[in-house]
C-alpha cells in the first residue's frame, strides 16, 4: 500500500489511521522465495508530530513457510511487526527508506521488519538429524545404512597403513 504523506506534513492536526492487506504472497530473501501461509491487516498509522516530521507506524502479523535447515520440511514461523518510524520530508526519502518523495511503501516497511526478524537457523525440531549426505533420506524417519563417515584426506596415508596391515593380517 501507498500513503501519500503530503497531508501529514502539511496539516499539524493530521491524525489518520487504516487498515489494509499485505499484498505479496510470499517474500524473496537471497534469492529464494517463501510462501506466506497466513496474513493478519496491516493497521498504519500517521501522524504529524511537529513541522516537517510525520511519525508512522504499522502493525501487522503473519506466518511464512520456512524449510528446516537440515531436514528440508516445512517450518510455519510466526512474525509478530511493530515497525515505527519518524520521517523528516521531503528530506527524508533515500534508497534505504520506506518513502519515496511524499509517498510511504507499507510493503517495504513490512519486508523489511521481516528480514531483521527473520530466524538464523530455522530447524523443526531441536534434535534433527537432517537428511542422508550419501542418498538423502530423511534421518528423522530411519537410518537408512549407508556409509556417512567422510575421511580426512590428511589421513589418507595412515589409513593406507591400516589397510595393508589389516589384509596382512588376514592372509596370516
């Protein structure tokens, strides 16, 4: 949603709230997109609060379909936003803001708050084992048998001595 703050800054009784949708679906980060499974209203809110200076705050929530980061099943993650912000116009849009000339981007306030907010290690649960390296089953379920153990390649040369010593020993 656009706001069109031209009236904050020019009217010092300007006290105006309403309430709107988030309009994306899901939320791009790094490249790769996320379903957002649920959305509450945004309820934004401007106010002038003295010359120049209009004071902004959204409030909203919603639940994003977040993969397990070792076992790839869907994690729901709740985001609870207050975002506020004080804008000092027409000086105050950038690159970086929400507001573009006399005009405030809910949206982009919103993603945002979602990107500081978002969890730096998503797992379903505590104690997940994630998926096979070797054939990718999912290690929650079952083992699945296959050989995991990944060698250090500086040891190489000792387990070479291993080998030859355990075949020696066999023929003996």
């Amino acid at each position: 949603m656009r706001v069109d703050l031209t009236q904050a800054i020019e009217r010092d009784d300007f006290d105006w709230t309403a309430e709107t949708e988030y309009e994306p679906d899901s939320i791009m980060i790094s490249g790769l997109s996320y379903v957002i499974s649920e959305k509450m209203p945004v309820t934004v809110s401007v106010h002038h609060s003295e010359k120049g200076h209009v004071h902004i705050i959204c409030r909203t929530g919603m639940t994003v379909s977040i993969p397990c980061d070792r076992c790839l099943k869907p994690v729901e993650h709740s985001f609870d936003m207050i975002c506020e912000e004080e804008c000092v116009l027409p000086q105050h849009a950038s690159e970086d803001s929400y507001v573009d000339g006399m005009f405030l981007d809910t949206d982009r306030m919103i993603t945002h708050e979602i990107l500081l907010q978002w969890p730096s290690k998503n797992l379903c649960r505590p104690d997940c084992k994630g998926l096979c390296s070797v054939c990718g089953h999912d290690l929650n379920v079952s083992e699945c048998g296959c050989n995991r153990v990944v060698p250090d390649p500086r040891m190489a040369a000792i387990q070479d001595l291993f080998q030859t010593f355990q075949q020696e020993s066999e023929k003996s």
